[in-house]
C-alpha cells in the first residue's frame, strides 16, 4: 500500500504528459476557422509585400517590412462579417522594437498630466491590432502601452466623440503577457456594441463605437515602417504572430 502511495504521483504526471494539447487552428464547436494553418488562403495580402506577410511555424507572421506601395498594409480577411464572436492568439516578438514615450491612460480615457504637459514613459514599443467591420478606427489594440491592448485607439482619441464613449474603449485593467508569451483574445461585436476579453478577463464591457459600419472585413494591422538605408524603425513595429482565428456569426 505504501509503494501506491509513493508512485501515485508519478502515475498522474506520467498521465498529464500523455494528455495532448488541443491542436492549433482547429476551430472549437460553433466556430469557423480563419486560418488553416498552413497557407493565407481567405485572406488578401497586400500588392507588392514580397512575403512579409507569410506562414511560420503554423502562424500568421509579420515582419512589419512590407514593401507594398499601398497606404494600408494590412492583411484583410476575404469574407466581410457583422454580429460575431472572434477568437484569437496573438504575440508580439521578441526582436529589437522601437524606442518610444507614450502617454500614461487614464481609466476615463484621458491621459495624465502634469504641469499642464503629458506624462510620457519610454517603452520598447511593439503595434499591431484587429480592424473590425472594415474600419481602421475600430481597431482592437496590440502593444505594449502601460494601458494594455484591447483599447480602441480611434474612438478614445477621438475628442468629438462623448466621454462615456471614450472611457468605454479604454481597458478596464491590464491583462497582457509578458512580451513573446502568447495572449488570447475573445471579441464580440453585437450591433454597435464591443466587448473583449483578454487572457480570460473582461476589458472592454459593450462599449458603444458610434457610426461604426454593419458590416465589413477584419484586418491584422500592419503597423510601423523600416528604413532599410539606417536600419532603423520610423515608428512601432507590428512584430507580431497570430494563430487559433476562429469567428462565430451571430444571427
């Protein structure tokens, strides 16, 4: 009996070791998949990348060094959605970023000040995001800010827009992991209602995006821009890996 004890844990790790984890880009019940894993098919990569957009390790993976002309280097998903659920693991990668102060956030959507100036921390910054609906300016962040990602960028900087608005796209903590470990994002828009859950937790709650259109692709944000004569980044990078992008429609 004392040998049974002993061994018991040994038994239950060896168990736990033979457990596999779920497989990657295998879309749960409900769910469509967006990415298959292996190719960009159902997605239009931007004229003239020249395969800064490409497929790694089973990942969307961007380089933030697209070459193409386009204003927008984003890479659009095919198919245009309205009401949905969508899932997504994403990181940002470990390799040098861009030197930057940005602005302390406030819960309310302002940022702090002092001294009538703004409080700015230097941080290795990283940027990227989802465009939701065909719309740059309802884009569910990704970066290193102190605020942490799942802010709406172009509604909280938007000063015409109302301060209930404006507070409702700023997160209400920050659930990021630590840069290169993997995040996971739930997003769910309902009319012109946004909530998001990052890492299991609730950031954004049925925030209203006024005007935001009904019905539009989804993006992955290509961010940032390199100088290839100074090798140097002229702004924050979209270094970043996305994989599991599964949406449920919503009727």
């Amino acid at each position: 009996m004392l040998r049974w004890f002993l061994a018991a844990p040994a038994v239950l790790l060896a168990l736990a070791v033979s457990i596999p984890a779920a497989d990657d880009n295998k879309p749960p019940d409900g769910f469509v998949s967006l990415f298959n894993g292996k190719d960009l098919s159902g997605w239009k990569v931007p004229e003239g990348d020249n395969g800064h957009w490409k497929v790694v390790d089973g990942t969307i993976d961007c380089d933030a060094k697209s070459e193409s002309k386009s204003p927008d280097k984003s890479l659009w998903s095919e198919k245009p959605f309205k009401d949905f659920v969508l899932q997504c693991d994403w990181r940002l990668k470990l390799e040098p970023a861009y030197k930057n102060k940005v602005p302390v956030i406030l819960p309310n959507g302002e940022t702090l000040m002092s001294d009538g100036k703004e409080v700015r921390v230097e941080i290795d910054d990283v940027d990227s995001g989802i465009y939701l609906r065909g719309s740059p300016k309802s884009q569910v962040n990704m970066w290193m800010w102190p605020i942490g990602s799942g802010e709406v960028y172009g509604y909280r900087t938007d000063k015409s827009q109302p301060a209930e608005v404006r507070g409702g796209v700023t997160p209400k903590k920050r659930m990021d992991k630590p840069r290169g470990e993997w995040n996971h994002f739930e997003i769910t828009m309902k009319g012109d209602k946004l909530s998001v859950k990052l890492n299991g937790e609730e950031v954004i709650s049925e925030a209203t995006l006024p005007k935001v259109p009904g019905e539009g692709p989804l993006a992955l944000q290509h961010h940032g821009s390199w100088n290839a004569k100074t090798k140097q980044w002229s702004g924050p990078p979209s270094l970043v890996q996305f994989k599991n992008i599964y949406i449920k429609e919503l009727k």
